[in-house]
C-alpha cells in the first residue's frame, strides 16, 4: 500500500495498542513487525550465520526509506553487545538509518513517526 503523494499514512488505521503486554524480545520484534506490515510496510527478518552482529530487521517503507531496525529486550535487561555496537556503526557510516528498538513505548513512536513519514 504505497500512498498517493496527498495521502499521509496517518490517514490510515493504525491505532497503538497501548494494552497489550510484551514480555520478550521475540513479542515485541513480532508486534512491531505486524504493526509495519498493517500500515504498508515490507519488513524482512534477518538470519545471518556468516555476519553476526547484524540487526535483526530491515523495514521499507512506504515511502522508499529503508531502515534497519535492531529489537532489544523490553523487560530492559537488552542491550547491544560490543559486535552489534560495531555493525550500527559502520551502517551510520554508510549514512544509513538504524533505529534500536527496546520497549513498546518506542516502537508506538517509530510506528506513528513511519505513519507521519517523517521516517
């Protein structure tokens, strides 16, 4: 769903669900996954046995932004190691964009800043 150059995806359907309980990394890498996809968003999944380090998403948006996404724990006890520490810098580098993501609150905002396109 890419929209039209007068349409903003806040016009969408999109509504946080600030109820909902995300105990671990996987729940909230799968709502923030879910969450993009719903407002036109192609997210892929990273798996890389050559690369550690890497982060574990890649989001396009509907706007043709492309970002990595590393998702940390959200009990607060994630953070990035030395190796991660190393890949999102060398991305930076690369003048790419590179969001870590540790709590719903977080991924709320990145989801409604994607809406706004100002991502």
């Amino acid at each position: 769903m890419k929209p039209k150059s007068s349409q903003k995806l806040s016009d969408t359907t999109w509504v946080a669900h600030s109820n909902k309980v995300l105990r671990d990394e996987k729940a909230l890498q799968k709502y923030l996954k879910d969450s993009l996809e719903s407002i036109g968003c192609i997210v892929y999944k990273f798996a890389s046995p050559q690369k550690r380090g890497v982060p574990d998403l890649l989001i396009i948006t509907p706007y043709s932004k492309a970002v990595f996404v590393e998702v940390k724990s959200p009990t607060g006890k994630g953070k990035l190691s030395a190796l991660q520490e190393l890949e999102v810098s060398k991305l930076r580098c690369w003048n790419m964009s590179v969001e870590v993501i540790g709590d719903k609150l977080r991924a709320d905002a990145y989801i409604q800043a994607v809406c706004e396109g100002k991502v």
